[in-house]
C-alpha cells in the first residue's frame, strides 16, 4: 500500500508498506477513507522528534474490511471513527475514562501509521465507533476531526469545567484551541474568550462561538484576561500550544479556584516553577485526550449536524501530495491539512 514515509526531517515521501492484515483475534483491518496532518506531526518535520523513514500518521476515519473473531462492536462494511490512541476498553484505566492512558495502550502515530491506504488497529473494540451508517460525503472532515483535535478541543473544555455561567478563555489559535472554543460553546459557556492574532483564525473562532478575541500574548494576554473578568481572572482556560509561555499565560489567566484543561503537547524543557503554580491555587488537568470517551457523543452531535467542526480543514489534498501538506502547515499557511486517498 502507499504510505507517507518521514525519511529525515523535513523530507516526506510517498512509499510503500506491507498491505496490513489480522494478527491478533481483537483486530480490525481498515481501509482508509480520510486521514490528516497533526500540529504534532511538525514536531519530527522540524527535527524537534527524530525521524528516520517513519511511517506517519494518527488520525483517520475508514471503511472495515476484515476483523479479528473476538471483535463485536464493528463489522466488515462499517464505517469507522478511531482514537489517536489505541485502548483496550477493559482495563481498570479504559474503565474509569482514560483509555488515552490505558494499561495496553499504544500511540497510533508510533505503532500504526494512518497516513496509509490502510490500517491495522488493534483493540478494534476499545478504539473504533461506528458511525450510524455510511456517512454523507460532506461529513467526513467532521468526522475525522472527533478522532483527534476535536476530541482534544472537548476534553480540554471538560478537564477545564467549561459550562453555564462560565467564561473560558483559550490560549492557542491552532486547530485544537478552534475545537476547544467549538467544545465551550456547546457546554454552554457565557463568554469565550479566544487568543489570536491570526484574523482567519479569530475569524473561525468568532464562527464557532467566540465572544471576545485577545491579541496579546504571554503576560500582556494573561493581564487582558485579568481586564476583562473584573480582575480575576477566567473560570476555565484550554491550553492548546504547550510552551512554557503558553502554559503560564494560562495560569496567570486562570482566577483562584477555576480549572486549566492542558492539552497543549509540552516538549523537553518545559517547565513551571512550583511555587508559582502553587500560590496560583488553580485545578490543573490534562494530557493526551480521552477521545475514545468522548466519540460516541461526538459522533452523534456530528451525524446530527449540530456541530461542524470539519471547517478547521482549510486545505485538502490527496495523500500523495502530503509533502505540500506538511510545507503548508509548517509555514502556517494552512490551519489543518487533510489527505483523501
Ligand atoms: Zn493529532
Ligand atoms: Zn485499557
């Protein structure tokens, strides 16, 4: 099968893997309708992750083709939303929400490779949902967006308590900070204040439910939060970038008592100082999304058309023009890149 091959950074090529099949009596083989470019994926693209002829890729939605004789909940012909991260469904971990950090667990960017015409997923049971049926075409991108930055986005909107009465503030413009202010939204936050300085992005984010946008950044941002909640702060923040800077805009931004959701990725050398984050005196919780959690909800509310977050798409290309793909989102000329094979 075709598959975008990293070779070294910053060097994507179209290659060639083995066709995937069954292994294990849990697995689901699929073939892949729609798959996309992760934030993360630029991480090896800028050298900041190695990369030596690795197989790419995390987020997809696609056809079943064969499962293993212990799956249950998909069949063959089933269209299929999967989680970044594969999960049992059955540990204690998958059973108390966080199959994102289930005791099987494996990242699909490090073991499977989506970027593919195909893709073998273990754990088809704890990983995959299926749609109600075969969804309309204009569906897709929504869809493919629940298997990662929109299950990202809502989990961030959960850990960070976004509801009635509430405004939340969001740092990070990518797509995920996009889904976070859909996520706000939809939980029925009172303002949403989104942080860009990107006029397509607020523009987006004013589409998605934004009520204000902060241009500042860093300690200029977390003060005109502080200005525009009577001096307190907000009640809910996302953090959606994972730099240091971003992480302490967030908590500087954050008043006493109010909860920060922490999905931006933080890379080595990311730190805060303890006691800065103790005389804070803010909830703090976060990581890789629990989006298997959230797919069945997401799906629903998606099948529904009661939300589109399909529009942070702003470039599609087919798979084997993904070196454009990366080139776009690493200049920042594209939001979120998705592949059609
Ligand atoms: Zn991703
Ligand atoms: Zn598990």
């Amino acid at each position: 099968m075709r598959a975008v091959i990293m070779d070294a950074p910053g060097k994507i090529t179209i290659g060639h893997r083995d066709d995937p099949r069954i292994i294990e009596p849990t697995d689901a083989v699929l073939r892949l309708v729609a798959t996309c470019i992760c934030g993360s994926d630029l991480w090896p693209y800028r050298g900041v992750e190695p990369a030596d002829h690795t197989p790419m890729g995390h987020e997809y939605v696609g056809i079943v083709e064969e499962v293993g004789s212990d799956v249950t909940t998909v069949k063959p012909g089933d269209f299929v939303v999967g989680s970044f991260v594969i999960s049992c469904g059955t540990c204690e971990i998958c059973a108390a929400g966080y199959p994102s950090k289930c005791v099987n667990g494996e990242f699909v960017s490090v073991t499977v490779g989506t970027q593919a015409e195909k893709a073998r997923i273990p754990f088809a049971d704890g990983t995959l949902v299926a749609t109600p049926g075969l969804p309309d075409e204009d569906l897709i991108p929504s869809l493919l967006a629940a298997s990662d930055v929109l299950g990202t986005g809502w989990f961030a909107a959960d850990a960070a308590q976004a509801g009635p009465g509430k405004t939340v503030a969001v740092v990070g413009d990518g797509a995920v900070g996009l889904m976070g202010v859909l996520a706000a939204k939809q939980m029925g936050a009172e303002r949403i204040i989104a942080m860009s300085r990107h006029p397509e992005r607020q523009k987006l984010a004013l589409e998605y439910g934004a009520t204000d946008i902060v241009t500042e950044r860093g300690e200029a941002g977390a003060a005109k939060i502080k200005e525009l909640t009577g001096g307190l702060g907000a009640h809910s923040v996302i953090e959606a970038v994972g730099t240091e800077e971003s992480l302490r805009q967030a908590i500087h931004s954050t008043r006493p008592g109010g909860h920060i959701g922490f999905v931006g990725v933080a890379h080595g050398g990311v730190s805060i100082p303890a006691d800065e984050l103790f005389f804070a005196e803010v909830h703090l919780h976060g990581g890789p999304a629990p989006v298997r959690r959230y797919l069945p909800e997401l799906i629903q509310l998606i099948w529904d058309r009661t939300i589109n977050p399909g529009k942070v798409f702003d470039l599609t290309l087919p798979l084997d023009r993904a070196a454009e793909g990366y080139q776009a989102m690493d200049e920042r000329t594209a939001t979120k890149v998705l592949l059609t094979l």
